[in-house]
C-alpha cells in the first residue's frame, strides 16, 4: 500500500508537458567506494539519455539530483519534465539503474518498486509500553515510544488476602498501558494507510493489546513469535511478511479480475478494449504485466482521459494536441487520470492473467 500523497503526486506529474527524462539509480552505499561508483555508473545512464537527444540542460539538472544521493537513501527514482525536476524519491531499499526519455515519464519501476515495499507498523510491546516502528512506503521510518505507568507492574505474592488485590491491580496496569499503545496505533493508521501490523514482545502485553485495537486495525493485525523483541531479530520475518503481503494482493486481485471476466460483467483486457474503458473512467484496477506490452499509443496532452491506439481515433474525437507514448506508459497515464489503482502483475503462464498482458477491474459497466 502507499502512503497517501503518492497518487496525488504521479497525476501531479503526468499533468506536466513533456518531454521527460525518467531515472532510476541504485544508490546504496555500503562500500567506502560507493560515492566513485554511483558516479560512474550514472555517467553510463547520462552518456545513454544524451545518444538519444536528452538535452545537455535537463542532464545538467539531473547532475545536482544525483550528487550526494548515496547519503539519503538506498534508491533514487527522479523525473524531469523539461529541464524542471518534476518528482524526486529517495527510497529506502534498492532499485535498477534505467533511464528513459520519452513524451511521458516511465513510471513503472516505480510502482513496482512501491509494491515490494508496503508501509506497515510493527509493535515491540512490554508491559509499561511499546515501541511503534512504521516501515516501508516512500516516507522515512519512523519510531514512536509509548510509557505507560510503571506501577505496579509485576505481581506479587505477599501472601494472605492482599495477594488477589495486589495481582489484581497489576492486570490493570498491563491493560491500561496496553489501551495507549492501541490509541496510538490507531492515530498512525488513521493519518496513514498501513499494509498491514505485527505485534510481538512480553505475551501477556501482546494479548492485552490485541484485546484493545480498534476495527480498521484488528483485521490488519498479526502475531509473531513473543519471544521476540528487537526490530533486528524479527527483520528476517518483516521481509517475509511483506512480500507475503504483495503476493497475497496480487492474488487477490488477480481472482477477482478472473471471476469479473467469466461472469462477462465487471472486467476487461487486451490494450483496445482497457484503454476504451480507461477514456470513460471505468476502471477500477488497472492490471498490467510490462514484459507482455509492447508496441505504443497515442494520447492528449490537455486531457489524461484520452489515449487510443491509433492517432485517428483522437484526432477524430476534435483533439489535435496528440503524442506517441510506449503503450505501457500511456496506460499508466491513464489509470492516474482517472483515479484508478495500477497493479503491475506477473509475466504470463497463469490464466488468470489478462490477455496481451493488461487489463481492468471496472467500476462499473455500461
């Protein structure tokens, strides 16, 4: 899931005029050397964009973007519009090196990259308190601490009627600690939309605090292992959970575009009929597998709803403002245009696949 100002800033750059320059660099450093090979490596990238008529101006941008990118972050995901820095991402994990110059920018490895990096909360509970860790997405992490009272906190057996009372009040303070921590869960999920939660730590917290969390986050929420409680020995397990989470997305998707397609009702695929049903904001979900579109398409460029196939088509419907576009990129525009979510799915074998490597879930059907 992305954090929620990322749709709102692709549209925000695919608003913009073209041309763009689209570059993706990984920037981790973990060498001493790492400063010298990033810039290398970025020299192949600028001498690729300039063969095929990047403009020195809009290279000389991308410059001062690059240095000194290895100190914020693993990634780097820049688009110029012009020679004007229209988004910059620096991300917390790797990604390819590309660049692309075209009328539109190439936002693919983007999304997929976002895909593979759900934000997500992770919650180290003791019986005072918490610490919330907030993971993934395209903003930094982030740690919050919750401290709760801190008597009494263990049982005691003193012995004779005063036991009951004194284990009594203990329970309560483990209960009362843990409706803070669930408080201040559901203030982050509710000023950011989470993938998903993992609770571990003391067990007696963890179950008290499973006990108090709010409905949109209980169904979000699982356990590992208690016995755990420091975020580097369950890292192994975050990365499991993650990717878990990407393919049980797509999954899920993936069934309900297979059910809409055999019912003939709220489902389309092949590029002609996907791009027809993105023009009157039909779809829902855009599906769309890289490796099976080729080819381009044509689109307005005063009007992210309108793309097709063959320029005809537009230059029909009284638009003359038209540009080719790899057809991938034309539909991504598309689905940003209209509001629509974009899921980059698998490479073909699996019949629930659409045809030609894209797709839709519609809204509705006409």
């Amino acid at each position: 899931m992305k954090a929620r100002g990322a749709p709102e800033q692709l549209r925000s750059l695919v608003e913009r005029p073209g041309p763009f320059i689209s570059l993706y660099l990984n920037t981790e450093a973990a060498a001493a050397t790492g400063a010298e090979e990033l810039e290398l490596r970025w020299r192949a990238l600028r001498d690729r964009a300039s063969s095929k008529g990047a403009e020195e101006a809009a290279l000389e941008a991308l410059d001062g973007v690059v240095s000194g990118s290895q100190r914020r972050g693993d990634g780097l995901a820049a688009f110029l519009s012009g020679n004007e820095v229209g988004l910059r991402r620096h991300l917390g994990a790797p990604i390819d090196d590309d660049i692309r110059a075209g009328a539109l920018p190439h936002l693919v490895p983007l999304l997929e990259w976002d895909q593979a990096h759900p934000r997500y909360a992770v919650v180290l509970s003791d019986r005072v308190g918490a610490e919330i860790h907030v993971i993934g997405g395209e903003r930094d992490d982030e740690t919050v601490s919750v401290e709760g009272d801190e008597e009494p906190i263990r049982k005691v057996q003193p012995g004779g009627w005063s036991q009951r009372r004194y284990q009594n009040r203990a329970e309560n303070t483990w209960e009362a600690n843990a409706k803070q921590v669930a408080d201040r869960l559901a203030d982050i999920a509710r000023s950011e939309p989470l993938a998903f939660v993992v609770v571990a730590g003391d067990v007696r917290a963890v179950q008290f605090l499973r006990d108090n969390l709010v409905p949109e986050v209980e169904p979000i929420a699982f356990e590992i292992d208690s016995g755990l409680s420091s975020l580097d020995e369950l890292r192994e397990d975050l990365e499991r959970a993650a990717a878990s989470y990407e393919a049980q997305t797509t999954k899920t998707l993936l069934e309900r575009f297979q059910e809409e397609r055999g019912q003939q009702d709220r489902a389309v695929e092949g590029a002609e009929a996907t791009l027809a049903a993105l023009r009157m904001a039909q779809v829902d979900t855009l599906l769309v597998n890289p490796d099976s579109v080729s080819g381009s398409a044509w689109f307005a460029t005063s009007d992210l709803t309108q793309a097709a196939l063959e320029r005809g088509s537009l230059m029909d419907m009284g638009l003359d403002d038209v540009e080719e576009a790899p057809l991938v990129d034309v539909l991504v525009r598309g689905a940003l245009g209209t509001g629509a979510g974009v899921r980059i799915v698998p490479s073909p074998g699996d019949e629930q696949l659409p045809s030609d490597g894209v797709g839709g879930i519609l809204r509705y059907t006409v």
